[in-house]
C-alpha cells in the first residue's frame, strides 16, 4: 500500500536534514518501490515574482540522459519543412487541418513545433494550446526553421520548464530505472541551467531550497552547498 511505502520511506531519511545531491538521489531511487517506472521530479523554489515579467524563469534544457518520456510532437509545417518534420519522427504534422483537429479538441502530443510562416495559422489555436503550455514559442526554440532539430530535441527529453506564481520551477528529469549516476547528471544540468537563468536584476537570494522525489514517493531536501 502507498501509505505503508511512505512510513517506511522516512524511516531511511531524515526530514529535518538536507543531504548532498548524490546522496538525496540513492534515497529517493531506493524508495522508487511502485509497480510502474516512476517519474523523478527536482522542485527548486526560488526567490523571484513571476507576475514581473524581468523575472519570468523560464527556457528549455536539453538533458544527457533525456527523460524517460516518450512525447508526442505536432508540427505546424508545409511542404518540404512538413517532410524533414515526418523524417524526424513528428506524430502530428498540418496546417488547417491541424488547426481544425485541435479546435476540435483533439490535442494528443506533449509538444507543438511551428515554422516562422506557419505563425499565422497557429495563432488560430494560441487560447486553446497557451494554456496548456503548448503554444509553439521562439524562445523555447518551438518556432523554427530547423523543425527536424527541434523534434529530435524534444524526442530525446528536452524539458521545458517555466516558474510557477509561488516561485516554484520543477521538471520530470529522470525515470527511476535510470541509474543513479544518470540520474545525477540530468539533475546537474538541469539545476546549472535554472542558476544560468537567474535575473540581472534580482535582489537577494535567488535559490532557497531544492528537493526531489519519484511520482509515489517522499520528497529529499538538497543541501543547497554541495551543488557549487
């Protein structure tokens, strides 16, 4: 039972203590006991105010390991662009027919690529895709003229990641069948790039606290020192 997985999580951990990345990762990877391939998940609360817009974390990061998730990616494209989509493993690709599809509300991908000239139509779409995260935007690299990068990107687990109002930024970065050493890595890279992302302008403390835990499991405090 879950409840009884959970006690017996805290008993291998102190939830007064922040542990060192390494050891926070064998904790948590030791506690993945489900009968499904969980999900690791790193939170990092940091001391920014999404509603200013010089201070809205967000971007992609591109993980060594990639995630473990298997997305689906739709393309807005024609033509020659919609054949380099198709040969990089797109699931989706159209342009008025997409758009008809996903007014219908048929959106089954994780991931939406447009071309520069395809903006127009998949503008139609940007109030139902904008707030599931989906609307393909420049700056996570979604609106492209290199469509077969940018779906071989996203087929490998690149993450998008964007803070939420409470300051909170987290991702999926790992499967618990990775190992420990694999799992680390994409952590690494992910946390560098948050640090990476801080604002010029921000006064005081960016990151307050880090933790990470599997889909059913506890969550395991960072110790903020040992990520330097």
């Amino acid at each position: 039972m879950a409840g009884k997985r959970i006690v017996n999580a805290y008993k291998t951990l102190d939830k007064n203590k922040e542990y060192a990345l390494k050891e926070a990762i064998e904790i948590v990877k030791n506690n993945a006991t489900a009968k499904f391939d969980e999900t690791i998940d790193l939170a990092i609360n940091l001391g920014v105010d999404p509603k200013y817009a010089d201070q809205m974390i967000r971007g992609v990061c591109s993980l060594p390991h990639g995630n473990g998730k298997k997305v689906r990616v739709a393309v807005f494209a024609q033509g020659e662009k919609a054949d380099e989509a198709k040969a990089a493993g797109a699931d989706v690709i159209g342009a008025e027919n997409l758009v008809d599809s996903i007014l219908a509300g048929k959106i089954d991908f994780d991931r939406c690529i447009a071309t520069p000239d395809m903006m127009g139509i998949a503008g139609r779409v940007a109030r139902v895709l904008g707030p599931k995260g989906l609307m393909p935007n420049p700056k996570l690299g979604t609106v492209t003229a290199d469509v077969k990068t940018a779906v071989e990107k996203a087929k490998a687990g690149e993450v998008q990641f964007r803070v939420e109002k409470n300051g909170i930024v987290h991702a999926g970065i790992a499967k618990a069948s990775f190992t420990a050493d694999q799992i680390y890595d994409n952590a690494k890279i992910f946390i560098d790039t948050i640090i990476k992302a801080k604002p010029q302008s921000l006064k005081g403390t960016y990151m307050k606290k880090v933790s990470i835990s599997s889909t059913m499991g506890v969550g395991v405090k960072v110790d903020l020192n040992t990520l330097n």
